[in-house]
C-alpha cells in the first residue's frame, strides 16, 4: 500500500463543477502540499498545510490531521483547471526532524467546456 | 524576480555514460531539492540541500549524487546510466526552512539509448 494515497485517479467535469480530490496518508507528517502539474511538465506549488483551510481564489484546501486526510476542492471549475493534482506529505523522521517528500500518484483532472 | 533554472533542457545519453543536470535556486532560497518523474513511479524524492548540506536522501541507488555550492546553485550526477533513468528531472528551491512552499523549475527530460 501506497503511504500517499490519492483519489480519483481520473476525473472528467463539466465547466463549472464543483470538483473534490482527495489525499490520504499513513505516515506522520509535518506538512502537506498541493501541486499541480500542467502538460508539459511544469510544476506550481498550490498550498501547503499543516493544520486547517487555506483559500486562494477557486481554490480550497483542508486537511485533518487526526484522520490523515485531506482534500483539494476546486469552485467553478474552468477548462484551464485541467491538469494533474499530486498530494505530497513532508515526513517525519524518528526523533522528530523533517524528512522526505512522498508523493501521491496524481489526480488527472479534465473540464470540459 | 526570475525563477528556478535547470539545464539543460532535454539531454540524451547512451547506457554507462554520467551525466550532470545544473539547477539555479531563485535570488535569497537557500534550500534545493530534486525529483525523478517517470510514468510508471510518478514523482519521487532523490535529494535535499540546505547551505550546502544534504539534510534528505530518498531511496535511490548510489549512482545518483549532488551538491550545492556557496551560491545555492546545485548540481546532480548519475554515473553509469541505465535506461530506466530515462525521466523527467525536477529541481525546487523554498527560502530557508523545509516547511515552507516550493517553486519548481522547468526540469530537465533526460532520454538513456
């Protein structure tokens, strides 16, 4: 079992949706982050968590530490939101330091006009 | 403000050659980070730097190997390639600490025959 899981794998919407991406995690965990890659390759850095909601325009974040979960919704959801959504947790290391980033499989998300 | 610099671009090598991937941190961020992306793995962590430290190691064999200089700019080898590194390579840099956002280059699509 993957420690970052994400879901779904594959999401089609239709403008204007409300979309949810989901991240589940096994391992303890400083912080969390949403990414979004674009055809192409680049990388964009959406939010890091560590406790609660962030909010930047359409875009909202929540995590809950205690269920390790959390989840990236998107408001009126537009075509130029389509691209690949990847959860990634800051681990912890035994004894408290920061470790390694594990990265969830990716959320290809499609909207259609 | 410019932003993260890898070079080159795309590289092709041959099996058993080494290569070097260059990546220029934006002006000020003292933390560089790298990433394998392939197909199959998705996005996996290779290493960390912090002021010339490697602070994390993911799990990868040790052909691959980095440094940072003085000046934050990094670099990663991988000595004696084989053609599963065929990958896009991702560098990163954040400011100071590891809990804080990251901003990601262009990578670097690296192409073993």
């Amino acid at each position: 079992k993957n420690e970052v899981e994400q879901s779904p794998q594959n999401l089609t919407a239709q403008e204007g949706e409300f979309i949810t991406i989901n991240c589940s995690y096994s391992v303890g965990i400083s912080a969390l982050h949403w990414l979004q890659q674009h055809p192409g390759g680049g990388i964009v850095s959406l939010f890091m968590l560590s406790s609660g909601k962030k909010k930047h325009g359409r875009l909202i974040a929540t995590i809950n530490i205690q269920e390790k979960h959390s989840s990236l919704h998107i408001t009126a959801s537009h075509p130029r939101d389509s691209a690949v959504y990847i959860c990634a947790v800051r681990s912890v290391n035994y004894g408290g330091s920061q470790g390694n980033l594990i990265f969830g499989k990716g959320t290809k998300l499609s909207v259609k006009p | 403000k410019a932003g993260v610099t890898q070079t080159p671009r795309y590289l092709i090598k041959t099996r058993g050659q080494q290569v070097t991937l260059s990546c220029s941190p934006i002006s000020g961020h003292r933390s560089v980070s790298w990433y394998q992306q392939t197909p199959g793995q998705g996005l996996q962590f290779l290493f960390e730097y912090f002021s010339e430290t490697q602070r994390n190691k993911g799990n990868f064999p040790g052909r691959f190997s980095g440094r940072q200089f003085s000046n934050s700019r990094s670099e990663m080898n991988v000595s004696t390639l084989e053609l599963g590194d065929s990958a896009l390579y991702l560098c990163a840099s954040s400011p100071q600490s590891l809990a804080t956002g990251y901003t990601f280059g262009s990578g670097t699509r690296l192409t073993v025959v």
